[in-house]
C-alpha cells in the first residue's frame, strides 16, 4: 500500500474517534454543568447562620476579653484569623468592633518591625470604633527607639477608651501620658526610673474613677499616686515590706491582696488595718514579723512561706489569727518542711491546710 493510501485509512480511522471524543467531553461538560448547580444550590450550614450568631461565634473564639489575643494572624485565636476564610467571614469580622478592642504587642514578633507593629496596632484600633479597649504592652513589648512614636500616635489618644492597661514603660515615658481615664478598670505597670527624677510623683492615674485592680513593681508602687481607696485588688512585686505602709494604709477597701516581699527588716513596722481584706497571698523572700503587723478581721484565705512563720510557725499563726480577728478558713503554706497537716490541724481544727512546692 502507498503511503497515501495508507494515511487516507488513517484519517478514516481518527474521524469517527474523533466524533467519539467529542461526543463524551459533551456529556462530561453536561454534567459537570449539573453538579456545579447542585453544588451552587447547596447552604452550607455555617453559611445560614445569622450575622449576630456569627459574631458570637467569633467572640468565643477569641481569648476572654480582657486578655489579648497575638496582634498577627500567624497565631491561633486571632481575629485576623477569621478574615482569611472566606469573604463573608472577612466583611463580618472587619465590620465588628468588639473583635478588635483587645490588643498585644510584643518583641515575641521577631519577624514584625517595630514600625508595622505600630502600623498594625493602629489598624486594630480604628477597627475597634468606640469600644473601651485592653491594651497589653508587657513581655519587653515596645522597642526602645519606638516608645515615644506608639504612645503619642496610637496610645493616648485613646485614653479615654483605655478599659484595661498592661504596660513596661520607663518613668520618662510614662510622663507623656496624659489626659481624662473615665474608664480604666484595671491597670498592671512595670516602671523603670530610666533618667527620670526619682522623687517626682505621677499622679496620671488619680483621676480614674473606675480604677479597681493595681499591679505594680516597686518603682511604679513608689513613684505613682493612685485613687488608693477605691481599689479591691492590690498586687505588688519587688518591693519592701516597709515601701507597703504607706500603700497599704490608704487601701481600706482592698479585698484581695498579693505582696512578693524583697527581704528586709520588719522592726518598728506600723500596723495597718485592712477591715475588708478576705484573701492575703505573700511571696518571695521569707520576711518573718511581717505578717503580725496587718490587722485583717475578714481574712479567709492566707497564702504564705511557711519559713516566713518561724520560728515556732503555729504559735506566730496562732498569734496572728488572735490579733487580726480573723476567721481563717483556708491556710496555703509554701516552702514547708511539715510533713503532714496534723500539727495544724490540732491547732487550728477550723481550718484546711494546703502545702504547696514553691
């Protein structure tokens, strides 16, 4: 057969497959069309829900307020999160405020600048509206080049919305604070003296009238002049049991008290009188003869070094409860070299004991 022969049998043979192919990639595009409707008419359930159930949905996913979830969306339990999985979601998330109003910054960020963690902090804060907002600027968070550029672009002029306020700042920069706080509730400062005149006061906080809860380092605690008698909570680290007198004679409401002591000696120590305080929690370096000197008549739960009783721990305990007037229910001892609860509880039947490692 000649080669022309052969490729007109050829070309008999290609055209009917041909028409074969055609035929089925006609069917296949026929029912691709079918399924793509059926799956176009499908809702999926998460997508029926409404906009209000979503948003709750999103709040949980969330950490508590007022804790505050990572600024980018490289970590869980952000709301940047949820603009990342599908258009709805982004409209949904980006139009509700109360997902942005809680906001960290940290050095934890190696790959954010300093610059776009500003950039972003900004971002947060335009999308959180007229929301009282939780700021956490802790954990080495602001950059020392960039602490002046955060608190005066982004920070204060949104005092006023500050509900929450977690803050590692020097003394220096802490003075370019300013203006009215009717909202602060809770307020956590770690203070460093930096350049600035130690025996200057701040009382940039005074005016602060919701202001409950305190936690302050030793320098904060000396430099700083609160609305002492409105707070219930008190938490102070780093600091002198005599740097707490004068504290913690103007702090008549507190309910809730913890104190990590720097040793130091107790003689000629005032008492104070704290007629509210139910919970007492003291920390860090063993200071016996301090605790005898804080008259707590609603006492219920003492957490203390057992060393810090000695040396004869069930007397001085003994002696406290006495003096106080107290009705302790609940003794958690640390650093203990009891064995055993019973020596405390023949003397005090009344009261559960806890040993803690630490």
């Amino acid at each position: 057969m000649s080669s022309l022969a052969a490729d007109r049998a050829r070309l008999a043979e290609i055209n009917p497959q041909i028409l074969d192919l055609e035929r089925a990639l006609r069917e296949l595009q026929s029912e691709k069309q079918v399924l793509c409707a059926r799956l176009d008419s499908y809702k999926y359930p998460v997508f029926t829900l409404p906009n209000e159930i979503i948003i709750e949905i999103f709040i949980h996913f969330l950490p508590t307020y007022p804790y505050c979830p990572k600024l980018t969306g490289r970590f869980s339990e952000s709301p940047v999160l949820l603009t990342r999985i599908c258009r709805k979601w982004r409209e949904i998330a980006l139009e509700t405020p109360v997902l942005w109003r809680a906001i960290a910054i940290s050095r934890s960020y190696p790959r954010v600048p300093s610059e776009r963690q500003i950039q972003l902090c900004n971002m947060w804060l335009n999308r959180s509206g007229c929301y009282p907002l939780s700021l956490d600027f802790s954990d080495n968070a602001i950059d020392p080049l960039h602490p002046s550029e955060l608190l005066s672009a982004v920070v204060v002029p949104r005092c006023a919305r500050w509900e929450h306020l977690d803050l590692q700042l020097s003394l220096t920069h802490l003075r370019t604070i300013h203006g009215p706080i009717p909202l602060l509730r809770s307020l956590c400062l770690e203070a460093d003296e930096a350049e600035y005149d130690v025996a200057t006061k701040i009382d940039l906080f005074r005016n602060a009238p919701l202001l409950r809860t305190a936690t302050l380092n030793d320098i904060a605690a000396a430099r700083l002049i609160l609305p002492w008698a409105q707070l219930i909570s008190l938490t102070l680290y780093g600091v002198y049991p005599r740097e707490c007198v004068p504290i913690l004679q103007h702090t008549s409401n507190l309910v809730d008290c913890h104190l990590h002591l720097v040793k130091n000696d107790t003689d000629g120590i005032p008492d104070v009188t704290l007629p509210s305080l139910q919970s007492l929690a003291l920390r860090g370096e063993w200071v016996t003869g301090y605790l005898e000197t804080l008259i707590v008549p609603a006492l219920h739960h003492l957490h203390i070094p057992e060393p810090s009783l000695e040396p004869h721990c069930i007397d001085t305990l003994a002696s406290f409860i006495s003096k106080a007037g107290c009705k302790l229910q609940n003794l958690c001892l640390t650093y203990s070299q009891s064995k055993t609860d019973d020596a405390y509880r023949q003397a005090f039947p009344s009261i559960m004991v806890y040993f803690v490692d630490g």
